[in-house]
C-alpha cells in the first residue's frame, strides 16, 4: 500500500521538526556563557521563635543578623563575594564566593530564610543583565559549651527557587545553584562559634528541552486517526 498525502506531509513534518529541533540544541550546546556576578539580600523571613528579629544589609552584599550575646561580640553575618566566569551549557561551575561568620546571638533575635537576588552580567553574545532569585535557609543552634560542634550554626541552599530561567535567540536556560562543591552533594555550610568560613558557590547553566518534534507528531496522529475513522466507515458500508 502506498503512503498517503497525508502521512507523507505527516512523517515530513515530524522530520523537519525534529531535525531543527536537534539543530536549536546542537547550537544551544556549543554556546558558552561569560560574564561576572553580584548579589544583593533581600528582606529575610524569621522563624517562629524569632519574637525580635534583628537585621541588617537588606539590599548590599552584605547581611548581618541576631544581637550579639556580649557587648564585644558581633552579630552573624553572610557576605556575597561575585566573580567572573566563563562556562558551557550544562556544566558546573564557579559564580562566586560566600563568606559567612557565626556569632554569638540572642536565641529570639535571628532569622530563618534570607532571599539572595542574584545578578548575573553576561557578556556578548547574550550581553544582557539577569536577575535570578534564591532563598537561604539559616539554622542557629543553642550553643553548648562543653561541645563546640553541637554549636555550630549552618546555611542551606533552599529548594524552593523562583526567578531562575532565561532566553537567548530561541532557546530557553535554567540558572540552577548546584551547592558548595564541584559534584553538588554539599548544599550547606557549617562554622563554629565565632568563627569564619568562605567557599564557593557553583552553578550550571541547563538547557530545556525544545518541544519543536511534538507538531510533527501530532500531525501522525491526526493521519491515525481520521485512517481509523476511514476504516470504520468503510466497514460499515460492506
């Protein structure tokens, strides 16, 4: 039986479809990204013990937040230290440093989350300003004198993300925060009492899928099934 009009036109369809779809993402995959990053915090939100949430930096690059225990002492703090990258789609890399130092504060004055506004200044050929927004999660723990572990507070990358996708040419990007190293298996940061700690944040740039191959297929199934309702009523007039 020779192919029909119609499934010609329906096959021919899903192949230039899914050839130009393959070609969006040949060039989608040879692109790379450069530019460089800076950060600004945002208003945070306190936890339910948090009765007098004290803060500062909404809006710099650099936040601070509790009363400190002691007159002499000082309150958390996170600075977002941005950089410049260069980086193929879909592989990890570096976007900036975060350096975070744990006070000493009164239990009812800290926060929970802390939203980090993003700014990425990507340089040409895209050569546009992007704002990606992301929370932090910040847990402070009672201090215990006798065990200094147990008295360490942490930051965590939430998983709760907003703001994170961008278009170039016909192409649409992710921004995706992978964690504090290079696999991505470490989502949080840990200091001491007192103490200071800077590392890296990575991220990746991901493609997402072209949905171009879907008109070619639904053209096949069109074919299907007026050919099933061809068949039907030809069956019907034996």
């Amino acid at each position: 039986m020779k192919l029909s009009f119609v499934l010609a036109t329906a096959i021919s369809s899903l192949v230039v479809s899914s050839t130009t779809g393959f070609a969006f993402s040949g060039q989608a995959q040879a692109l790379t990204f450069s530019g460089i990053s800076s950060a600004t915090w945002g208003n945070p939100t306190p936890g339910i013990t948090d009765k007098n949430p004290i803060y500062t930096g909404v809006g710099s690059s650099t936040f601070t937040w509790g009363k400190a225990n002691f007159s002499s002492g000082f309150p958390n703090k996170l600075t977002f230290n941005g950089t410049s990258f260069s980086t193929d789609t879909n592989s990890v890399f570096k976007i900036a440093d975060l350096t975070y130092f744990n006070g000493s504060i009164v239990p009812d004055t800290g926060i929970k989350f802390v939203p980090l506004n993003l700014n990425v200044s990507f340089s040409p050929p895209l050569g546009s300003s992007q704002v990606f927004d992301f929370n932090l999660r910040l847990v402070n723990t009672l201090n215990d004198p006798k065990d200094p572990e147990k008295s360490a507070d942490l930051v965590f990358l939430d998983t709760n993300l907003s703001n994170r996708s961008f278009t170039f040419g016909s192409n649409k990007y992710t921004l995706e925060l992978t964690g504090f190293n290079l696999d991505g298996r470490q989502k949080n940061i840990k200091a001491l009492e007192e103490h200071t700690i800077t590392t890296a944040i990575y991220a990746k740039i991901k493609t997402t899928p072209e949905p171009a191959p879907l008109a070619g297929l639904s053209l096949l199934g069109i074919y299907l099934i007026s050919r099933k309702n061809s068949w039907k009523k030809n069956t019907k007039s034996l």
